[in-house]
C-alpha cells in the first residue's frame, strides 16, 4: 500500500511548548514518515525518483542522475525562515549492486554544500545489505511512528515524495535476511554520530526552538513549569536564541564514538498478500537528552509562594555564575514495538504499539507506552486519518495526536495539472493543546511546480497565521 506522505510536521513550525509534544515523542523515539518497512527491493525504489536522466554507462551498468531545487519565501518572516535547498542525486546500477550518492546544498543548518547520502547495496536471493550514509523506515505509521529510529527528519520538507530529503541521511549498516518468500529479518547497526543527535550543531535551532522550550515547561510539575517559561520564554520573546545555543552547546558531553555508544535494531516482519505484520526492538543511545537542573536552585524556588518565587528567579538568573542546567546526558534505552497493516478494498488500516523503558523528561527518565492507528481512504478524495497516544505511567502524564490529511485528485488546467491539499492537526498534553491546518494549492507543468500554502493555528500568540509560495523544479 502506497502512502502519499503529508503535513506530519505541520506544527513543527510553532514556538514554544505548542505541539512539541508531538515533536517530543516522535524525535525521541524516533520518528518518522512514509515508506513502509517491508520488502527492501520496494523500498529501495521508493528512495527517491530518479526520471529526467537516465544514460547507459556501459552494457553492464547504467548511470541516473537526478537533481532537485526547492525554494520557499514566508509572508511572515518574524516567525518563519525563507529556505533554498538543492540536491544532486547519482545512481550507479549494475545486475544486483547499486552505488548512491546524493550531495546537498542548504541555506540553513550547515549552510553550504555537503554530502546528503552515499551507499552501497546489493540484493541476493536469499538476502541483501546497504552500507553508508542512507535513510532507513521502521513501523508503518506515515506521521508520528513511535518506532522509527534512525533518521531525524527535515521538518521544512515533511511532504517530500523523496525519502532522501524527508529525512537526513545517517552512517549506519543494514542487512535484510530472508528466509521464505513472505518474511524478511533485518539488522541494523547504527554508530554514535555526533550530527544525528538532536542536540548536535545541526539540530540547535531545533533544540532551541522546540524541544528545550517543551521539556522545562511541560514537566508536570508546576514549580518546574513556572522556572522553565523564566528561562527560555525571555529568550524567545528578546531574539536570544544565539546565546542559548552556546550556553547549550558548552553543556555538550563528549560522547565517544565506541560499540557501547551504538544503536541496534532488529526487525521481524511478514508480507503477506492483503496485510503484514512485524516485531521491533531497539537497543540504543538516546538522540535526545536528559536535562539536569540546579536542585539546590530547583529546591528553593518550591518552597517560595508565587511573587517571591519571581524575585528569587530574577536574582539568580542575574548572577553570571549562577548555571540552571548543571548537564546534559545522553542514555541507554530499550525499546520493544508490534505492528500490523493489512487493506480491505479502498481502506487501508495501520497500527503500531511500543514500549520504551527510558524516555527523558526533565531531571530524569519514565518509561512511555504509546499506541498508534491509522486509516486511509481512496475515493474521490484521498483521506488518511492517524491517532496517537502517549503515555508517561510513572509521571501521570500522556498525550495526544491527531491528523487529518485530504488531497484531491489532480485535474487539468492551462496546459498543466492544479491540485488542492488540506491537513488539519491536533497536539494536546494535559490542559495545553493546539489546532492547525495547512492549506496547499498547487500547479505542476512538467517538471516544475508553483505552491501556494496558509498556515493557520489556533495559538496565535505563538506563530502568527501565514502564507508561503514554494517554488520547486526537477532536472
């Protein structure tokens, strides 16, 4: 079952605590969209679209190169950062063996020019392998999959039909054994990189953006919650983003590059012809840290009443010596997951449970359960709805997702193709929630598309709503 890939990341574009829970759960489990993990020759044609070139090399082998540019303006750049990418994919095919590399130009993150993705793969009867710099998909949710671990995503290009811009590339080794025709048992070994962690200079204005802001604001703790607005709020609300971002990285820990610091997964998986089913676990580092706070600073700030608490916060944060978070660590964890996905006529239905013993909130790790489902429709319009629970046992708090993505067909207009897409989301964590929707209005001539997109939400306060034209060209 091919799964068009929508807005899963839609509200990653708010600020503060907003939806972060949903980034939260799905960066730390992790994450992400919309190629199944089932038989790998499928997948591995899903990677990207190599179709404007395709030149023999030679009578055993044949060359395709393929190249993207994407550029996106905002009407509202207070909130919103304009972005320019371009990625020039080649792809070396010979019989069974495959060589691809992708390198990747990027005006934010690591501005410049850098190597997106490079491996080797090869397909055997009885198995196949990939090694390099490649994106791998877990479980068969298409928004918030607790299962896969791998990848961080590219939340700027959440709808990108090609994986390789979706998501970021990671080193890592893959096998795929298969010992009948319907099963598939995988292993993949992934070593510590420091640049596929979210607190990695690639992901500080995420980290700052997000994820910092959710977990000392969302703690379940209201003496927590009240010191973590004090800390990052004023530095969203003055543009101190950039002293966050040394004061975070100086608190960086040197993590070594060892078999101990490695991730490994294992997947068990069945095809069969109406459904499939599987099993994974992880044995890993976790790409998202724990936080630690000052305790003696944590501890004083309780035991005061609201506006003394305020002065008391002031005063401290007043100190230049005076450091609120004492580290950052990163941790070992297991994670155990089952899913199943199986169509019936014009519906497909999908589902995902997982259970992971450490998941890091502030001051300290819980376990978290979370249970998925999803449902999507081709008729008319194509409809794909997906739930998502999480729950933390031990801290007595859980969360919610929703997201509802419907896409018309294409139809014909001035010599080219017109078509309209809508997702509706919704996040919610204890009294805090938020609704958002993009809207897409898109004209595709040849290789060439015009988009016109408003983003609205319910948290005005957070992230004015906004309008984008997205330019994107395929050579």
């Amino acid at each position: 079952m091919s799964i068009p890939t929508e807005v899963h990341a839609l509200i990653f574009y708010t600020r503060r605590p907003c939806s972060n829970v949903l980034i939260l759960c799905i960066f730390s489990l992790l994450s992400n969209p919309s190629i199944a993990a089932t038989d790998p020759t499928k997948s591995n044609k899903e990677v990207s679209s190599f179709s404007t070139y395709s030149g023999q090399n030679s009578q055993d082998g044949t060359i395709d190169v393929n190249a993207t540019a994407i550029y996106r303006n905002f009407g509202n750049n207070n909130v919103f950062q304009d972005t320019l990418m371009g990625l020039v994919e080649t792809r070396y095919l010979q019989n069974d063996f495959m060589v691809d590399l992708g390198v990747i130009y990027q005006n934010q993150d690591d501005k410049g020019v850098s190597l997106n993705q490079f491996y080797v793969s090869d397909y055997h009867k009885k198995f196949d392998y990939k090694v390099g710099k490649f994106v791998t998909k877990m479980g068969v949710l298409d928004y918030a999959s607790s299962i896969n671990s791998f990848n961080r995503q590219r939340t700027d290009y959440y709808d990108e039909p090609n994986i390789n811009l979706r998501s970021i590339p990671a080193w890592m080794a893959q096998i795929n054994m298969h010992p009948s025709e319907d099963s598939t048992v995988s292993l993949i070994f992934q070593p510590y990189d420091k640049d596929n962690s979210y607190y990695s200079q690639k992901a500080t204005q995420f980290s700052v953006d997000s994820l910092v802001p959710f977990l000392l604001t969302n703690t379940n703790d209201d003496t927590l919650d009240y010191l973590g607005e004090q800390l990052f709020v004023p530095i969203y609300e003055n543009d101190g983003k950039p002293v966050a971002e040394r004061y975070i990285e100086s608190k960086q820990p040197n993590v070594e590059n060892t078999f101990k610091n490695s991730t490994i997964g294992m997947n068990f998986a069945t095809n069969k012809q109406d459904y499939r089913y599987g099993l994974f676990v992880l044995m890993g580092l976790s790409k998202n840290p724990l936080i630690k706070l000052d305790e003696e600073f944590v501890a004083a700030a309780a035991n005061l009443d609201e506006e003394d608490r305020a002065i008391y916060v002031a005063d401290y944060l007043a100190q230049i010596d005076n450091e609120p978070i004492k580290s950052i660590e990163y941790y070992r964890y297991n994670q155990i997951a089952g899913y199943y996905e199986s169509s019936l006529g014009s519906f497909g239905l999908r589902g995902e449970i997982s259970f992971r013993d450490r998941f890091a909130l502030l001051n300290g790790t819980t376990p978290q359960v979370s249970l998925g489902i999803g449902l999507d429709h081709q008729g008319a319009v194509y409809n794909n709805l997906e739930l998502q629970y999480f729950s933390f046992p031990t801290e007595d708090l859980s969360a919610y997702y929703a997201i509802w993505s419907l896409q018309f067909d294409p139809f014909r207009f001035a010599n080219g193709n017109l078509q309209f897409k809508n997702t509706l989301s919704y996040a919610a964590i204890n009294n805090f929630d938020l609704v958002a929707s993009l809207s897409r209005l898109t004209y595709t001539y040849s290789e060439y598309s015009l988009g016109l997109e408003y983003l609205a939400n319910s948290r005005q306060e957070y992230a004015q709503n906004t309008a984008s034209i997205v330019l994107k060209a395929i050579f």
